[in-house]
C-alpha cells in the first residue's frame, strides 16, 4: 500500500502542531478522522472535512494509516495500550508515531504493535507550528525502511521526511535537534547579555553577527525575539525540557556519561519554569537574567567601561 488520498488516515492529537498538519492533509484531499482528549479542538477541524471520532478506538479502526501528535511517551503508551487503539487497528495497518518520546519507548511500542501485525515508525518532527502549517517540517524517521516509503508521500505532505534508521533512530535525531536548539538559543541568549550588560546595543550586536560563522535559524529568529522581548509560546520551554532529558535517559542508556552542554541547558529550562513559567524557549534568557541580578545603572556603567578603553 502507498497512501494516495483515497487511504483512510486517523490523526490523533490535534494541538498547536497536530491541527495545523490535519488540516495540510485535508487540503491534499485525504479522507481524515481526528480526535482529541479535548473534543473541541478536532471538532475545529469539521469545517475542512474532517470527521470527529469519539475515542481513539473509534477514529483507527477503519484508517490505513494513523498518525499520533501527542505530548508524551507515557501519553502515547496510554492511547495505545490502554484506550483500545492497538487492538481495534487492522493487521496491516501502518501506525506513525509524530510524538517525541524516548527511543526506548518508541522501539517498544514497535515491538508490541508487530505482535499484532502493525507496522510502526517513529517520525519526530521540527519545525514548529510555522513548519507544520507551511508544509516545511524536518521530519526524522525510523523504522524499516521498506514501510517508511509506503508512509514517504503522506509524510512529504507536512515537510521533508528522512528515514534515518531502524526502530527509535527518529527520536534519537531528534534528540540531537533538540540538543543542538536548546544549547544555540543558551549561546545566543548568552552573548546577548554580555553584549546588552557591557554597553553595547543588543539588536545591533546580533545585525552585525548576521551573516558570519555566528549566523544560524536561531539567532535570526529567537535572537530576535530576544530583542524585542517577544516570549510568547512558539517552542514550549516545558517540551524542550521534556526533550533534554529524554536525551540525557538516552544517553544513559548506552553508557554515554557526559553531555554537558545538554545537562547545562536542561537546568536552565528547569529554572526557567520554576521562576517564570512556560514561556517561548527563547526565554532563556530571562532565566540568564535571573541569574545574573544587576541594578538599574548597568547599562550606564557598561557603558562608561566601554568609553574608557576607547
């Protein structure tokens, strides 16, 4: 089977991500059942076509093809094993997982779904909701790769799809995503308050570094949203939180005992949620701030230090 818009496909998990990726499959024309824990948001996705299931069971158990955005592994294992969706798919079924969960968790999810003659692959998105409604996401599977090219076509639909190995390796990429995100934004949250503490315009600073070896999506993007004190919530600090340490769980398992920039970050996403909440992930560098108390006169003092060594 290579899904065409006459496949039936599921989609459950229709928050900020899962709504936006329903609705690129509804304008391709697939034939799509949806559902969520909170009714409300996949009856938003009515007006498109979409049908609305009442549990997870009832939306898998015609579909060729269903597809989980959920917060969680410990959700994922939930509407799979205990709200019935493993038992009413069809043998044959191909079941692909956008969550980001830990690999471990997705291998053996894999490994129970193959009992009951359900393929899996686990295909970890990034992007953000930017992405996902743009039809742009990096999306990183794993899985058998003769699978993966049956789900190649629907996937390509939301973004660019690679097969990167076997059961797992998409969440171990995107844990490396994950890693390489959190610790730019510390960097560039980082250098901006040097900058800003030492004198210098901050949103000048980050103009004269565009286009050097400094350059990068984040200091273009959440650099600034730095600048313009912009922390309404596009990445949840809370997921990328969740992420580092899955990678840190990862990395435990096969004996890796230093990740020190990870474990770095995931402390400072942790002080940050403590102290400020669930802002954007670019609110590092609040939590910088935070750490780095200072009195109304810095940015004078800053800039007299500048002026005497001029």
């Amino acid at each position: 089977m290579t899904p065409s818009p006459s496949a039936d496909v599921a989609f459950l998990g229709i928050g900020l991500m899962g709504s936006r990726q329903a609705r690129r499959l509804l304008d391709a024309g697939y034939t799509l059942t949806v559902w969520n824990r909170s009714r409300d948001k996949a009856e938003a996705l009515a007006a498109f076509g979409a049908r609305v299931a009442e549990t997870a069971s009832d939306a898998v158990s015609n579909a060729d093809i269903v597809i989980l955005m959920l917060e969680n592994g410990r959700i994922v294992t939930d509407v799979l094993f205990s709200q019935g969706v493993a038992e009413a798919l069809q043998p044959g079924a191909i079941l692909v997982d956008m969550s980001s969960i830990k690999p471990a968790e997705a291998q053996e999810h894999a490994r129970r779904l193959q009992e009951r003659g359900v393929h899996h692959v686990d295909a970890p998105v990034s992007g953000g909701t930017t992405g996902a409604e743009q039809g742009t996401l990096a999306i990183m599977a794993g899985g058998e790769a003769e699978i993966f090219g049956k789900v190649e076509p629907i996937l390509g639909i939301m973004g660019r799809p690679v097969h990167v190995g076997p059961h797992g390796a998409g969440q171990l990429a995107k844990l490396a995503n994950q890693i390489i995100v959190g610790v730019t934004i510390g960097a560039v949250a980082e250098a901006l308050l040097l900058a800003e503490r030492g004198g210098a315009d901050p949103a000048k600073v980050r103009e004269a570094l565009r286009g050097g070896f400094a350059e990068s999506r984040i200091l273009e993007l959440h650099g600034q949203r730095m600048v313009e004190r912009d922390f309404v919530t596009r990445g949840r600090s809370v997921t990328h939180l969740k992420d580092l340490d899955n990678a840190l769980d990862a990395a435990d398992r096969i004996d890796l005992d230093a990740l020190p920039y990870t474990a770095l970050t995931a402390d400072l996403f942790r002080g940050l949620l403590e102290h400020a909440g669930d802002l954007d992930h670019s609110g590092l560098l609040v939590e910088l701030e935070r750490r780095n108390p200072t009195g109304a006169s810095a940015g004078s003092q800053g800039e007299a230090r500048l002026r005497s060594k001029s």
